[in-house]
C-alpha cells in the first residue's frame, strides 16, 4: 500500500457553536459553552479530512488516541476553527498536531493519532461481533 502521505499536510475544520456543542448539550458540564468532547470532535474531524482524499475511496482512517487540553471557554454564536497537521507517519499509524481556536484566543491544542484502515474489511469484522 502506497498512501499519498506526506508529514506536513495541514487541514481546517470550523463550526458555529450552537446548543447542540455545548457542555450542557453533552452532558460533560452544566453550563453553556463549547463542550471539550465537541472540541475534540472537530479537531478529529480535521485530522480525518487532511489525509482521507490522499487515502482514495477503499480506505479511511479512525482515531485510535487523544491527548488533548482544553484551556479557554468559547460561547454559543462564535466560531471554532480546528487545525490538524500530520507530524508522523509510521507504516498505518499517524500521528497529528492539533489546535484549536475561536475568534479570539487559542481554546485548545494537543496530539491526535489515527489508524489507517480498509473500509470493508473493517465494517466486516464490526458487523461479526
């Protein structure tokens, strides 16, 4: 297997903060901010989309680990931007840098590793358990 991967590769994901991202929403805190789990959604989803073109159609890849801090509350209304930059390839496993911010500060940043996966094969084996 010969993936068009290259360590460097970068990729941006954003959302509007609505109810549905909030801590409350989540159930991870009671107030009404961007909730960590959303955060960390989005900078997963960046990470997927910086490799998953380069991957072709029979394959995608799924997060394995995350090792995230969350250091500043965002409010319902404003924006969230993720950044994910691969920094490491080894054989299947990769390995990303990731960032989060809203329109005014850094809100987040961290390490995010994926897997690289056959589509198929790997929905074979879950629709056997």
């Amino acid at each position: 297997m010969d993936f068009n991967l290259k360590i460097g590769m970068t990729n941006e994901s954003i959302l509007t903060v609505e109810e549905k991202h909030t801590a409350s929403a989540y159930g991870s805190g009671s107030i009404y901010v961007f909730a960590t789990p959303a955060m960390i959604g989005l900078m997963e989803n960046a990470a997927l989309n910086c490799v998953d073109e380069a991957l072709g159609d029979q394959w995608t890849t799924v997060g394995t680990h995350v090792d995230i801090s969350h250091s500043a509350a965002t409010k319902m209304g404003k924006e969230a931007k993720a950044i994910a930059e691969l920094i490491e390839i080894d054989g299947k496993k990769l390995r990303f840098k990731v960032t989060a911010y809203d329109e005014k500060q850094k809100i987040g940043e961290g390490y995010h590793n994926r897997y690289i996966i056959n589509h198929e094969k790997f929905m074979n084996k879950v629709n056997q358990m």
